[in-house]
C-alpha cells in the first residue's frame, strides 16, 4: 500500500467549482426559506428542519467565503495574459451563467485540451492555498510548486 496523503484543500477546491452552479442557485433561495420558517415553533418532530436550515446558512456563508477567495485571485490573475487566461478557462468552465465545453474553450482560445487541463490544475492548486492557506504537507512538498 502506498503511503501517498491526499491533498484535501486541492479535492475541496476542486469540488467547489465543479458544485458551484448548484450551490448558487440553491443559496438563492436561503432567504426565502428563512422568512417561512422563522415563526414556526420547532418541536422534536420539526428539529429536522432546524438543522437544515441552519446547514442551508452555513452553505451560504461558505459560498460568500469562496467568492471572496476566487476575487481575490482574479486581481492577481488579471495582471498577466497567462493569468488571466487561466482565470478565464476556468470561469467558462465552471462559474458564468453560460458553461463553455473544453472544445469550446480550446477553440475560442485557439489552444490544446491538455493546455486547458494544465491551467485549471494549476488554478486550483493556486486557490487552494487563497481558500485554506498552508500546512505542513504543502509547506514539506508543494510550496515550491506554488512559489516557483
């Protein structure tokens, strides 16, 4: 057996954007929620629906979070051709309103598949560090990666 620890803020990351539609749109309708059900009496019955709600927060607080995070690395992106492509790749692929295809994407950019692939690789493993910052598995093997 492989002793090979996973990177979880790269996997988080990675499941962020590719959810991010979803996560959108079902946080759009937190609100609406919350004003339903604020004057409801919980009983043990109910207790249920007070704990989704109350997961239905912590998505949204998460989203907020995750946005926040993804402005972030767009300032830094947009500085460069290279950047803010990258940026551009993977918010066609996973954040506008209108999901572009790889082929699409390699098309309009004029550029290989595998170009596409090696830009949301490293684009998520940039965000990862902006979203969860380091520990001592990145600072051991990937900060060069990072910095370099």
């Amino acid at each position: 057996m492989r002793n090979v620890k996973k990177d979880w803020r790269y996997h988080n990351t990675e499941l962020l954007l590719s959810k991010y539609r979803l996560l959108k749109k079902h946080c759009q309708t937190i609100v609406e929620d919350l004003e339903i059900y604020e004057d409801s009496v919980y009983n043990l019955e109910e207790l249920t629906l007070h704990a989704l709600m109350k997961h239905k927060v912590k998505t949204a607080k998460m989203l907020d979070y995750f946005e926040n995070a993804l402005e972030s690395y767009r300032i830094l992106c947009v500085k460069t051709e290279t950047g803010k492509r990258r940026f551009n790749i993977v918010y066609h692929l996973y954040i506008s309103g209108i999901q572009m295809s790889q082929k699409e994407i390699a098309e309009y950019y004029n550029i290989d598949r595998t170009t596409i692939f090696r830009n949301r690789r490293k684009f998520i493993h940039d965000l990862s560090f902006v979203l969860w910052g380091l520990d001592e598995c990145s600072t051991n093997n990937s900060l060069n990666v990072f910095i370099g």
